[in-house]
C-alpha cells in the first residue's frame, strides 16, 4: 500500500512540475521562428538521456540542432518559446 502512495505521490509531482514549467512557454505557431530561448523535449533511444532543455537559438530548428548535437540516437521536440 505504501508503494501505491508513493507511485501516487510521485505522478502527481510530476504532473504539478511539468503544468508549471510549460506555464511560462509560449508555443504560438509564430513563436517556432523567433530567436531567442527555445525549450526543447530531448528524448534518445534506451530511455537514455530524455530530459527538456532551454536553449538560446536563431529559431526553433536551430534550437533543436543545437539541443541534439553530440548525442547519439537522440531526437527533439520543440516546446515553446521561454517567456
């Protein structure tokens, strides 16, 4: 039972953590062509290595270049703009 509480606990911190974090994303269609801090979802085959990143770029797909770069079998997603 405790386990269940735990595993319980442990979504809803993550649901709380993830709302708040894309609270202060602005992911407007003409927001993906705007220089500035883009949050990229980074995720790489194995489970290895997922995790969002911020990251200062020209537009979306520079950011994405640039969130990727040196990783191996790994792909982003872009999230928004960081307001």
């Amino acid at each position: 039972m405790k386990l269940v509480s735990a595993l319980g606990l442990g979504a809803a911190v993550l649901i709380a953590s993830t709302s708040l974090a894309s609270a202060a994303l602005d992911y407007s269609r003409e927001k993906y062509f705007v220089a500035g801090k883009h949050q990229i979802y980074v995720w790489c085959t194995g489970g290895t290595g997922d995790s969002s990143v911020t990251v200062d770029a020209a537009n979306a797909e520079d950011a994405i270049r640039k969130a990727v770069a040196g990783k191996a079998n790994c792909w982003g997603a872009w999230q928004g703009l960081v307001s």
